[in-house]
C-alpha cells in the first residue's frame, strides 16, 4: 500500500494529472462502448439467423449441391463477410475516426481502407482453415472434437508465431534490422542474455499509421526478434530505450511466448469442452449420432454465440497470466539496466502522451487490461528501487 500510495504522488509530479487521466478513461470508454456494441450487434445477429431457422435452410441448400468442401466454403464466407460488413462501420470509427481526434492516427482514409482489407483477407483464410479443420473434426470425432480442434489450434498457433514477424507483420508495416544505433552494443548484451543473438532487433515504420510508441517480442524460433516502433527511437532518452528493450528481451529470458501459448491453449481447450457440454443441451442435432454437415452448419451461429460468452467469461484468466509476464519483465529490464527512473518516466509519457488509463477501475483490469496499470508498474519500479538502496 505504501509503494502504491509513493506511485500515485510521484505519477501526479510527473504530470500524470487528473485532467489527463479524465481524457485518458473517456478516450478508453469511448473505444470499449463501440467494440461492445459492435459485439452485440453481431450476437443478435448470429442468435436471429439461428432463431429464424435462416442457419438450416442455407445449410440444407448447400449441402443438397454441394459435398463438403463446397458447402463448408460456402457457409462460412457468407457469415464471414456479412460479420465484417456489420463490423465495418465500427472498425471505422474505432481505428480511424477515434485516433484521428485524439491526434494519434498518422493514416488517411484510404491507407486505413486498404489495411482493412488486407486484414479481412488475412483473417479469411486464417479462420477458414480453423473453421474446415472444425467441421471435419466434428464429424470425424464426434464425441471428442473438442480435443482434436484445441491440439489443432495449438499447432495453428505455433505456425503463426512462427510466420508473423516475417510474413504477417510486414504485409501491415515496413521492417528493417536495426543497424548503427548509439545503443547498439548495449543491445547486443541484451540480446545475448535473452537468448536473441542470431535473430537480433527490428525497426518498424509506425510513424506511417500512428504516433504511439511501442515495442514487442514477436517470433518463435528462428524468427524471434524484438521489434522496436520508429516512434519510440525517435522520442525516447537512450536510457528509455534501453530498459524498453531490456522489457522485451525479458520476455524472451522468461519464455513468455510459451507461457502464453501453453495456458491460452489449455483454456481453448476448457472453452470448447464446456461449449460441447452446452450445446448438447441446447440443440439435439449437435448429439454425436444425429451430427451431420447440414447440423454442422445449421447449428454453428448459436455454437459461436456460446463460444464468446465462455471467451469472456475466461479472458480474466488469461489476462491474468498476462499481466503476470508483464511484471516479470519488468523486474528483468529493472536487474539488467538497474535504471527505474527511465522506466517510470516512460510509463508516465505513456499515460500523458497516449492516454493510458493508469488507475482503471478493477473490473475494467480485470477483463481488459494484458498489462498491469501505470500506476502499477510504477509502484514496482519504486519498490524494486527501494530494495537495492536507490
């Protein structure tokens, strides 16, 4: 309690002001409001065309003329593109409009139209082999798809860590090694620590979307590598850029990727167990001896309803794991750079200059937040300060 009490007086020295923070949690509400209604939006979507019997009369109209692969195709990039079309206009006041007011989109509307539909493809073809996987599964093993679908999705994702920072990534953003960086020795024994030394660090051309400044460590493998944002390089101090990179190699030390990748597919796998369980109450047509395609895919918008309520209710977990790697690689950029003031002053920037809320209420924490508070981090950076004397 003390610890956050010396955080919350240093955040409010430091400028992290309560006019700030008001503009912070109206810009985060205003973007939770629209991806609720949006979400919403989409549910009673999916529940009316279940409701309405609409679901079985596509299912048994292309199942009639078409075999599996036709009629799996089909049904699914029909309710994919009328989910993005519903999603649109949404996404566009979230990503575009929203970020343009508060001056952090860098993007014009065609730039922001042509990353929409890039991602539209992208996820089409990432969902469809999810959804095909799944169609077959539920036929082929009916009683245990649920765990035939949750080891795919652990390979999927491993394939995807794999393919993100050098095929996914630069379809969004231009990337390049680092190189000649004041840091750059220092960042190499950072590197080295963290087990990075082949794959090294990347720049990444944000400033061409957006203001914001960020970081990641995005790869498995031989394609691990930390990946600075422009942004970052451009206004941060060195010692700033230091503990951010010393932050993300940390997460490389602690292999958080497989942290994440292991829990979050071990609640995959809850979700869908629980999701098999309740929809054998909810329509007969999904018991094992009565499945058949045109069930599959009259049946599939109540399974995704009930799918997102059980996401939901389980995000906590996951964020929980999250925030938790989070800390950890907060306490590895603080033992490697032994430098907390660069850190707290980086976190106040992020709560002044990018309107992060740092003291959210704990329910939104709870279901929203992969990192712990500002406020947070701050009092850790305070206490791990205070454990060594300085």
């Amino acid at each position: 309690m003390d610890g956050m009490r010396a955080s919350i007086l240093l955040a409010a020295e430091a400028d992290i002001d309560a006019e700030t923070q008001k503009r912070a949690k109206e810009y985060q509400r205003r973007k939770r409001v629209i991806n609720w209604v949006s979400s919403i939006l989409l549910l009673i979507f999916l529940l009316a065309v279940y409701a309405t019997g609409l679901s079985t009369t596509v299912a048994e109209a292309l199942t009639d003329r078409w075999g599996f692969w036709g009629s799996s195709i089909g049904y699914f990039a029909l309710l994919f593109l009328v989910a993005m079309v519903l999603r649109a206009p949404f996404d566009y006041k979230d990503d575009f409009l929203i970020e343009k007011e508060y001056g952090f989109s860098t993007q014009t509307p065609q730039g922001w139209l042509k990353d929409l539909i890039k991602g539209w493809i992208l996820n089409f073809l990432i969902l469809g082999i999810a959804a095909l996987f799944t169609f077959w599964a539920l036929q082929a093993v009916p009683r245990l798809w649920w765990l035939v679908v949750g080891l795919g999705y652990v390979v999927l994702v491993i394939v995807l860590g794999q393919l993100f920072p050098v095929l996914i990534l630069p379809i969004f953003y231009r990337l390049k090694p680092l190189e000649n960086h004041p840091l750059q020795e220092k960042i190499e024994q950072f590197l080295q620590k963290g087990d990075l030394r082949a794959q090294g660090i990347y720049e990444m051309a944000a400033s061409e979307k957006t203001t914001k400044e960020n970081a990641m460590l995005a790869g498995l493998g031989q394609t691990k590598r930390v990946i600075l944002f422009d942004t970052l390089l451009r206004n941060r101090t060195p010692d700033e850029i230091e503990v951010v990179v010393a932050h993300e190699v940390g997460h490389s030390y602690h292999k958080h990727m497989w942290t994440l990748i292991i829990s979050q597919s071990l609640l995959f796998l809850i979700t869908l167990f629980l999701l098999d369980l309740i929809m054998w109450q909810i329509d007969p047509r999904f018991v094992p001896e009565k499945r058949t395609l045109t069930s599959i895919l009259a049946v599939l918008p109540i399974m995704l309803v009930v799918f997102s309520a059980l996401s939901f209710l389980l995000r906590p977990l996951a964020l929980w794991i999250s925030r938790r790697c989070e800390r950890q690689a907060d306490t590895f950029a603080l033992d490697a750079t032994g430098k907390p003031h660069a850190l707290i002053r980086f976190w106040v920037d992020m709560a002044r200059k990018q309107l992060s809320d740092a003291y959210p209420h704990p329910l939104i924490k709870l279901f929203y937040y992969s990192h712990p508070p500002l406020s947070e981090r701050i009092a850790l950076a305070e206490r791990w300060a205070h454990s060594k004397g300085a």
